[in-house]
C-alpha cells in the first residue's frame, strides 16, 4: 500500500482511474484541506479523498469507504545515549516530553495526549535537533521521513521500535449519496487492495 507522503500522485491518480471505471458523473477538484472537509460535511461535495478516521469522528453524515488508500506510519524515536527511554510504560510517556512537526494534525489529536507536552517545530531537522540537545525526550516523525535522513543525520538516534503508530487514510463519502457507495468501494477494494 502506498504512503500519503511517499506517493501522493500515484494515489490521486489510481484514485481518478478507480472514479472513472465507476460511470458515475462526477468532477474532481483540489481543495485545502480545511475547505474539502467543511463542503464535505455540507453535502457542497459527495466524496472526500483522503482523511484520517480520527477527522470524522464526531460527525453523522460521513460514510468511511473501504478499503484504506494508503497508510502513514510514525516511529518514536531518542538518542543512542538515553535509548533507556524506550523501555518505558505507555502511561510513563505522560511524564515525558516529545518533538514533531508544527502543522500536521495528527500531532495534536493523536499523540499529544499521550505525553506531558509536545514541541510543535518548522521541520524535521528540527525534530531531530531538539531531541539531540535534550530539548524533548522524543522524536516522533513519519517512518519513510525517518528513513530518509542522512546517515550523519541518523547516527545518534535510538528508534523505540515498540512505539510505532499507523494511520490509514480513507476516502469518505457524504450520506446524501450513499447509493454510490457500494460501486466506490468495489472499486477502490479493487485498484487499492494489498
């Protein structure tokens, strides 16, 4: 399965190819995140590409379709010299600090309530600069993000294997069109399956 941050194109473009094998009318557009989820809850718009599970879960009019359309998994991660760190309990972790990435929401809703505070930083050279200096206990980044830092970069750190979450992005359709449903997912079960 694809990640959302790895092949982004790749997946719109399946994702056009699995809505146009539907025979459904429909027009795709591009729009801010914010924007798409707001005209999604209005019924402005029918269908929603990508979005966390976690984005609609207050919410009554939204149909998760199945199956996910990629997947984007985060590691924790400290240095080499305090990987004691890593051994800690799961409700240890709210007495412990963490760094990650100002403007992805999963930060907020998802892992800051599992620490006692998260530093939201520009990037991740930042991430990794904070928990190097001691600034937060932990790192927390995408995997292939991790992955693709610089040997020099990924010397020191520590990766607390046993700390790795995975979200998986659906598409979601509004109630009002429910009757496209089962086309949508027959579809996407057969341009997204494993």
């Amino acid at each position: 399965m694809p990640t959302i941050e790895q092949n982004l194109p790749v997946t719109s473009f399946r994702l056009r190819r699995a809505l146009t094998r539907t025979e459904l009318a429909f027009e795709l557009q591009n729009l801010p995140n914010r924007r798409s989820f707001q005209e999604l809850l209005s019924s402005s718009i029918g269908l929603e590409l990508v979005r966390t599970p976690s984005a609609i879960k207050y919410t009554h009019d939204i149909i998760k379709l199945e199956p996910p359309i990629s997947t984007l998994e985060f590691t924790v991660f400290t240095t080499n010299k305090r990987h004691q760190l890593c051994e800690v309990s799961e409700n240890k972790l709210k007495e412990k600090t963490a760094a990650g990435i100002h403007g992805v929401k999963l930060y907020k809703t998802y892992f800051e309530p599992l620490f006692a505070s998260i530093n939201l930083v520009p990037n991740t050279e930042a991430v990794v600069k904070f928990v190097k200096l001691g600034r937060s206990d932990f790192g927390i980044l995408p995997t292939p993000t991790l992955n693709s830092l610089k040997a020099s970069q990924r010397e020191s750190l520590f990766l607390c294997n046993q700390f790795v979450a995975e979200f998986r992005f659906h598409a979601h359709l509004h109630t009002k069109y429910k009757w496209a449903q089962k086309p949508i997912e027959n579809l996407l079960r057969r341009e997204f399956k494993n």
